[in-house]
C-alpha cells in the first residue's frame, strides 16, 4: 500500500527568532550568513518594527482564453493580462504563450460496474488520446494511469512509454462502486510534486457512491497541487431522465474551480472529439506566474484569484484560488486513505 505523505510544501515557515518569516522555507536556506545576522541585527536595534515576510512562492496560474465562438485564442501578450490576489492587483512576473513546459496527466477511469459494457470504447479512445499527447508533445511529458470503482488503483505511475500505457488500459475490467473523490483526491496527492503542467482527465459516467473523500476535500487536493481538472463525463442517455446530473454538476464544480472544462460525449466520434479538445488546450495555453505582494490576508488559507484580459469579448478559464498564507494556522491532520498497489513502474 503507498499512503499519503506528510503535507504540501509552502505553507508559511517562521524562523526560531519569530521575526522574520518566510513562506514555504526557513529564512536560513535562503540568505547567506552574512545578511542573515545583519537582519537580525537591524530588527534587534529596532524592536518596534514589525513582522518582516518575504515572500518567495511564485504562484503559477495555467489560463486558457477563448473568443465568442469558443475558438482558442493564441496570440495574447503579457499586457493583455490581469491577475488579482484577494482583490490586489499582482505584477505579471511569468509569462509564456503556448507553453512547453513538461505536462505530467493522470488520467483516472472508472471501472464501476456501471462501466463495463463502455469500458472497451473507452480505453480504446483513451489509447489514441494518449497516442497523440505522448506523439507530438515535449518529450518529458508523461502519464499515469488509474482505475477507480469501490477502491483506487494505481496501474501505472508517470511514464512517456505509449506502449506500457497501453498494455494497462486493456488490463482495466469494470466492478462495484465508484470512488470518485477519492481517485480525484489520490491523484492530486501524486502530482503534487511533479514539475511543470499538472493535469487530471477523468473518463466516468456519473457521480460518487463509495468515497471517504467528499467533494470539497477533492477540490481541495487539485488546488494544492496546481493542477488543472478535465472532467469527461460519457453519457450513454442523451437526456437528463435517469443520469446522474448531480454528478455531472459537481465534476463542473471542480473544472471551473481550477481552470479546466467538462465533456459530455456520447461514445465514439463525440469521445474521441472531447480528448482532442483536451489535446488542443493543453498546446494553446498560457502560464501567468506572480509572486504574492500586498495581499490582504484573511483567516482562510485560500486566496482567490481573478484572471482578466484586456479585451471584453474574450472568455478566460484559470483556476479561482490557490492555498497560501493566512492569519492563522488552523489545520488539522487530514483522515489518511490509500491507493493500492500499483501495477507497472517505469
């Protein structure tokens, strides 16, 4: 069994004097020895100064902009963009059109009961997705595999190998519940320390019925690891007697919250159009990088985050929030779940 480790790096870290702080890491592995001591000094020589931050987590917003008629819009600069934290606005310090950096995709598909007789059309579509994402991207991208029903297994961890992706989808057979937050939870908890783009697609047919995650923790789990959520909702009824809408509304609830875009195809050529779509976000984004000045601070850990651009007729996706600084520090140790063992490392 592979638990959950410990906790998301950069949370906020307060050096032994309780003077000078600093978020996500302990003042002495930033400065060298000599400026260290000086700022000690200068705060001992002046005791009615306050705290003293330094901020040092770029926050990172993957944003996708699109005009009236829902195509993608590639040709922005940085000036065209406003990004504001807790309602202040922040300096643009990252910007990259079309940005190459290094995807890391944990593609989740149920494998509930209720799936097995797509499961087949399923994987078969999820095999050319893969395909064309391992094909034509940056040869660091990757992808890990996982099958969710009443559990969560881990089929194979983050791989560039199309072949051995392969072989673990056709080993995916439907049964039981779906543990649909806690597979998006788990997954979340895996990209946490990937570098570069982090991206959840999740291949399902409706909502949850055997997590120990509920959906907010889910949400929660993909905000802290910066990572962006396609929900690919197969609906077999094409209309809302007898589906499982609060589902399909709740996988939204997530997209939207982190930038991302929900899918509602119908098997075969609709399917295999969701994963292209996905395929032509993922080339055509932006990467918006700030680091957090004169944000207001509130008692709750989430800021949130407003992306804007300068011309009206646009629509911008970007994710809400992210989990910084606060107040206060509240939290509490979360109740532990695992993923089971996974199948193929490579």
């Amino acid at each position: 069994m592979f638990p959950l480790w410990g906790s998301r790096k950069g949370f906020l870290a307060c050096c032994r004097t309780g003077l000078l702080a600093c978020q996500g890491f302990s003042l002495s592995r930033l400065l060298p020895p000599a400026l260290k001591f000086s700022l000690l000094a200068a705060f001992a020589l002046s005791p009615a100064l306050a705290q003293f931050r330094v901020n040092v987590n770029l926050v990172r917003v993957v944003t996708t902009v699109k005009n009236q008629s829902g195509e993608l819009v590639g040709d922005l600069r940085k000036e065209d963009f406003q990004v504001t934290d807790n309602g202040e606005p922040q300096e643009i310090a990252v910007f990259e059109r079309h940005s190459d950096l290094p995807l890391s995709v944990a593609l989740l598909v149920d494998i509930s009961g209720s799936t097995a007789k797509d499961l087949k059309y399923e994987t078969d579509s999820a095999t050319r997705f893969l395909r064309v994402l391992l094909g034509e991207g940056n040869l660091n991208d990757t992808v890990a595999l996982y099958g969710f029903n009443w559990q969560v297994t881990e089929y194979h961890s983050f791989t560039h190998s199309l072949a051995s992706l392969t072989t673990a989808l056709k080993a995916l057979h439907g049964e039981a519940g779906t543990s649909l937050y806690d597979a998006i939870y788990l997954a979340a908890r895996g990209l946490e320390d990937r570098e570069g783009r982090k991206v959840l697609v999740v291949v399902t047919d409706g909502g949850d019925t055997t997590s120990s995650k509920n959906l907010q923790q889910a949400l929660a789990a993909v905000q802290l690891a910066d990572a962006v959520i396609y929900p690919v909702v197969v609906i077999p009824i094409t209309n809302d007697a007898g589906r499982n809408i609060g589902g399909e509304n709740a996988l939204k609830f997530m997209a939207d919250g982190t930038g991302g875009r929900t899918f509602l195809p119908t098997l075969g050529a609709e399917l295999d159009r969701a994963f292209n779509d996905i395929i032509s976000e993922l080339r055509t984004q932006y990467l918006l990088g700030f680091y957090p000045r004169n944000t207001p601070l509130t008692k709750d850990r989430f800021h949130k985050l407003q992306v804007r651009v300068t011309r009206p007729e646009l629509r911008v996706s970007a994710r809400n929030g992210y989990y910084g600084e606060a107040e206060g520090d509240s939290r509490t140790a979360d109740p532990r779940i695992s993923v089971t063992p996974q199948v193929k490392r490579k």
